[in-house]
C-alpha cells in the first residue's frame, strides 16, 4: 500500500508540474497573441496613414524585412524622387516585374536611402 501511495503523490506530483508548464506556455502564448494584435492594428493604422499621405512631398525611409524585399513602398508604378545614402536627389520611373520592384536607371536599391513621390504638375487655381 505504500509503494501505490507513493506511485500516486509521484504522479501527482510529476502532472502539477507539467500542468504549471503548460500554464506559462499558455500565458506565453497569450501575451505573443496580444503582441501581434498591437503590432496588426500599428500596421493598419500606419497603412491607412500612408494612403491618406501618399502624395504629400516628405521622404520616407528605404526598409527592407529580413528577406530583402522592400517595405513601405506603394503599390503602384510611376515615377519617385530618390535620395541616395551619399545624397545624390534623382528622379527615377519604377516599375514590378515579377514580383520585385526595379529602378529604371543606374542605381541599386541598395544605394537608395530614401523616396518621395513625384509631385503633381502645377496647375494655376482657378477662380
């Protein structure tokens, strides 16, 4: 009866602690879902942010994630103002070809420091 008893608190024992460990994994994975939904609506926010400003003329820095690929880049072909980490300004067209943006000219993204959109043409107001 004592080495059942003692098999039994063993057990116990042996599952409390697995149970404490998957409750920290638990509240790990909690606090990794809570992350990520702040990180989400960060994203969204900034997203809805750069649509509104599109077009307004400040740069904004060259990114890239850890693959290489550009980030904060729009999704669209045309026309940008470049800024070059030694700080030569240059317009240069931008095109996507198979999934991968290319400038037009003779610099590498990796010279770039910076981009603006082009800006609109003038146009006198009318009154």
């Amino acid at each position: 009866m004592t080495e059942l008893l003692s098999r039994l608190i063993d057990a116990v024992t042996f599952n409390t602690k697995r149970i404490a460990e998957h409750e920290e994994c638990l509240k790990l994975l909690a606090e990794y879902t809570a992350g990520l939904c702040k990180l989400a609506a960060e994203m969204k926010k900034t997203e809805s942010t750069q649509v509104e400003n599109k077009n307004q003329m400040y740069w904004r820095k060259l990114t890239f994630d850890r693959h290489g690929n550009l980030e904060c880049f729009p999704n669209e072909e045309g026309i940008f103002i470049f800024c070059t980490k030694s700080g030569y300004v240059f317009a240069e067209d931008v095109f996507y070809d198979n999934k991968e943006w290319f400038l037009d000219g003779t610099f590498e993204w990796e010279d770039i420091a910076a981009w603006m959109p082009f800006p609109e043409p003038y146009r006198e107001e009318q009154k």
